[in-house]
C-alpha cells in the first residue's frame, strides 16, 4: 500500500490510515513495519460465499493528509 501511494515508509507511519470494511469482521489490516495489506482473520471462503461462484471482499483504505 505505501509503494502504491508514492509514499515513503515514515511519513506513512505518520498518517492516520483506516481500514472501512462491511460487515463486523475486519478480515484485513495494514502491517505497521512494512505497509503492506495483510489479512487480519482466517478468511473462509465457504462460509462467506457459499452459494457465489465469484467471491470479493471490498474494502476501502483512508489515508488522512494531503497527498
């Protein structure tokens, strides 16, 4: 996520970033060491995607500071 924002580790670390996901179960996070998207819970596809042939789970990332 930092290397695809064009941002350098620190200033990333400085920034108050969000994770907005539906639903109770927050399934990613972001490492705080490395900035990459990681998952944050055991994500099992049968049960959230029983009956679709194409499973997606959206999130959205917020990143607060000018870019």
């Amino acid at each position: 996520v930092v290397k695809d924002l064009g941002l350098q580790l620190p200033e990333f670390s400085d920034r108050s970033v969000r994770i907005i996901e539906r639903g109770r179960t927050q399934y990613f996070t972001l490492h705080g060491k490395t900035g990459h998207l990681v998952t944050a819970e055991r994500i099992d596809r049968e049960q959230l995607c029983r009956l679709v042939e194409k499973c997606v789970l959206r999130c959205e990332l917020i990143v607060e500071g000018q870019m």
